[in-house]
C-alpha cells in the first residue's frame, strides 16, 4: 500500500533490515565508527553490544555492506549456541574453506591456514558473531577469551 502511495520501487522495511535504508541515530554511527575503527586498526576483538531491539544488527550490517571486498573477508555467524567444533565447522563453511573432516584440529589448521592466506594477501578477516551473550559456555574457554 505505502508502496504506491510514497512512490517506493521497493519495500523499505523487511526483516532483517536492509542496511540500503538504515537511518543511523548518533549513538548508532558512533558504535559504526568504533567498529570501523577497529576494523581498520585490525584491534582484534571486538564487541558491540546493546538492548534487543537497539540495532547492533542493523549496524552491523550496514557496516559489512560498505567494506570493501578486495580488503575484507567477512562471515556472519547466526548461532553461536553452538559448541566449539560446531561454532570451528560454521566458520570454515561461511568463509568457503573447504574441510573434509570435522575433527577440531583439522579445522583449526584450515583455518590458521586460511587466515595466513588472507593476511599474506592484505585482507582483513572478519567473523561476526551474533547473539555472542547466549554463546555456548565453553566458548570463551575454547577459543581462549577473557
């Protein structure tokens, strides 16, 4: 209806949002420009967290929408409630690496392999966790996080 009425070749609100249309308040392009600081300054970790609702998604997109594909290897992890060799097997599969195995350390060393390879070449690698606070509770301990 709003289609016709406003004169939209398309329809601006689906879920998940589209970040063609993202509206960024001041307190979401500040939180984009921390991550693109991050991302660029390759600062390692980094979380963005905030109420349900409040457009960490949206963000989140909208950011990995702009980042050049050259220069950046990108990944979106929807179910980190996996355990640690499901979370390794998502990773692998989201990034392409091809695996025949699902033992934890065959896919470790794919993945440092991976990550040596996109480094070598000059790409950022950048998987993106969502929903990381109902992570699966060996999570942190797997991959080492404090």
């Amino acid at each position: 209806m709003y289609l016709d009425f406003y004169g939209f070749r398309e329809k601006p609100f689906n879920l998940p949002p589209d970040p063609r249309f993202v509206f960024l308040s001041k307190n979401h392009r500040e939180a984009f420009a921390h991550l693109l600081y991050g991302i660029n300054n390759r600062a390692g970790f980094i979380a963005l967290t905030g109420e349900v609702g409040s457009g960490k998604t949206t963000v989140l997109r909208a950011l990995l929408s702009q980042l050049d594909a050259d220069h950046h290897r990108t990944a979106l992890i929807f179910n980190p409630c996996l355990s640690p060799p499901e979370l390794l097997q998502s990773i692998t599969r989201e990034f392409g690496i091809p695996t025949c195995t699902s033992h934890s350390a065959s896919l470790l060393e794919a993945l440092n392999l991976f990550l040596l390879q996109q480094n070598a070449a000059g790409r950022t690698v950048l998987p993106s966790m969502h929903s990381g606070r109902k992570s699966h509770r060996g999570f942190r301990r797997h991959f080492s996080l404090k």
